[in-house]
C-alpha cells in the first residue's frame, strides 16, 4: 500500500490530520446501536442511520473483512448549532469526493464513513429505497455501531464530551481502505 501517495491524496483533500490504524481496532459495541435507538433524533429517519442499516453483527463482520483504516481528525468550533449542519455537509462532500478518487487509484474496496449522520440532501427520504443519492449516501461511524471515543483513542487521539455547541467539535471520520 502506497501510504505517501493517498497521503497527498488526503491533503489534496484538505485532510491533513490523520492518521493510519488497523481495521481491528474499530470497536463495535452493541450499546452504540442503543444510543442511536433511544437518544438520537434522527433515529428511524434517515437512510443511513438505524434501522436502515444492518445489524450490530454483520457490522462486526463488515469491518473484519479489512486491514487498514484511516481516522480523519476534523475540528471546528460554531457559534450557533445551525452552523454544524452545513459544515457537516462540507466535509462530507470533501470525504465522499477523497473515497471516490482513492477507489479511482485503485483500492477497489475504499469505503468512507461520514464524521456525521449523512447531510447531503437538505431532507432526507427516511429510507434506503427512496434515497435520492444512493451512490453518494454513507452512514456516520455510529450508524454501523462504532465506538467512536474507545476507537480514536485506541490511535492517540484525545476526545471528550462537549457540555456546550460553542465548545471546539472533534469529529472523526474512517476510511476502510485495501
């Protein structure tokens, strides 16, 4: 694996902080599934999130079948909540646009998970069969039961729950790459 060319790749990109780990330490955990059912707004409506997604399980199984993973470091500290949402919708057509050139340079089985719910569309279907962006759509880590603060520290990475929206945000999105 080339790591210095997808390394230009990811700052061409404008990700430049990053870093490599092995797809084993992406920590699936059942309670994230639960957190999502009771405590998320966007639970049940939207096409990338539960139970539009498989289960906890075939997560598990989804993640074995790579080696290496890529953790994207973003941060950004908004004054109002409203703010997020479009920065949200930002990286993700920058993360979805870095996915689709590292497949073009030949990691057939490059797989981007968003640092957030999916945002492209101002209002989701609410449904996988009637998303309008089926190639572009892609879950958050906590979608398909990542134990995003075990698995980000487990790469060195410091994070903290926010107790108010004018904190800094870290968010952390994956690449699975081969």
């Amino acid at each position: 694996m080339d790591k210095q060319m997808l390394g230009e790749l990811f700052g061409k990109h404008g990700f430049d902080d990053y870093r490599w780990i092995r797809a084993e330490q992406i920590q699936v955990a059942q309670w994230v599934r639960f957190k999502c059912m009771f405590g998320c707004s966007s639970y049940g409506k939207k096409g990338t999130c539960p139970p539009q997604v498989p289960a906890v399980a075939e997560c598990r199984e989804f993640f074995a079948e790579y080696d290496k993973a890529v953790i994207f470091h973003l941060s950004k500290a908004v004054d109002h909540p409203e703010e997020r949402r479009l920065w949200s919708k930002d990286v993700s057509d920058r993360l979805l646009r870095l996915e689709r050139e590292v497949f073009w340079s030949g990691f057939h089985k490059a797989f981007m998970l968003f640092m957030d719910e999916c945002r492209l569309c101002e209002q989701c279907t609410g449904t996988r069969e009637a998303c309008v962006k089926k190639e572009e759509a892609r879950p958050g880590p906590e979608s398909l039961a990542v134990d995003v603060f075990a698995t980000v520290r487990s790469a060195g990475y410091s994070i903290e729950v926010l107790r108010d929206y004018k904190e800094t945000m870290h968010r952390y999105a994956i690449l699975l790459v081969e």
